[in-house]
C-alpha cells in the first residue's frame, strides 16, 4: 500500500541544515491551532480536558528546548525536539495547512 509519504525522504533536512525559530513558530502555530479552540471550549470531559492541555504544556516545553538547544549550537537535540513536534503534527496531515515537509522531517 503507498503512503502520501512514501518518498518523505527526499525532503528530509540533512546534517547542517538547522531548524529556524520561524520552522518552529510555524509548526507551533499549527499545533496551537488544532489545541487552542478545544481548550477554549472547556469543560468537554475531565480526562480530555487534562489530555489537551498536556498536549498543549509539551508543544511549549519542546518550543522553549528547541530555543535553548538553538542557543547551545546542539543540533543533534534540535533536531530531536523538531521530530516530536513533527510527529504530532502528523496527526492532521491530511489538513489544508499541514506543511508535507513536517511529514518527511519527521
């Protein structure tokens, strides 16, 4: 069976190729997107409730690591933290704005 990610690595950033604070705002902004209105909508049930915002407390961290891994030049953990960022994203990836290239970095 094809997958819509079958040559996803072709598009995969190599060694060197590091993440920008504007990749990261951008796929944040997506995940905040799909969290946000949910969290907004509150009370749905305790335990989604309590999914949702550790969902939207992990996307902040992995953003606030990604800066300091950025600050310490490690492009090995950047590079970590931008996978489980894109790995959540690849939850809507059938999503008008989901970016292909979350997929093929992920």
């Amino acid at each position: 069976m094809s997958s819509t990610f079958d040559d996803a690595t072709d598009l995969a950033r190599g060694p060197g190729n590091e993440y920008t604070e504007d990749d990261f705002t951008a796929l944040a902004d997506f995940l905040f997107a799909r969290t946000d209105p949910l969290l907004l909508a509150r009370p749905i049930d305790r335990e989604v409730d309590q999914a949702l915002q550790a969902l939207n407390d992990t996307i902040r961290a992995l953003l606030g690591q990604a800066r300091a891994f950025r600050h310490w030049d490690n492009e090995t953990a950047l590079a970590g933290t931008w996978d489980a960022l894109a790995t959540m994203a690849r939850q809507w990836d059938g999503h008008p704005d989901f970016d292909p290239d979350w997929a093929a970095d992920a």
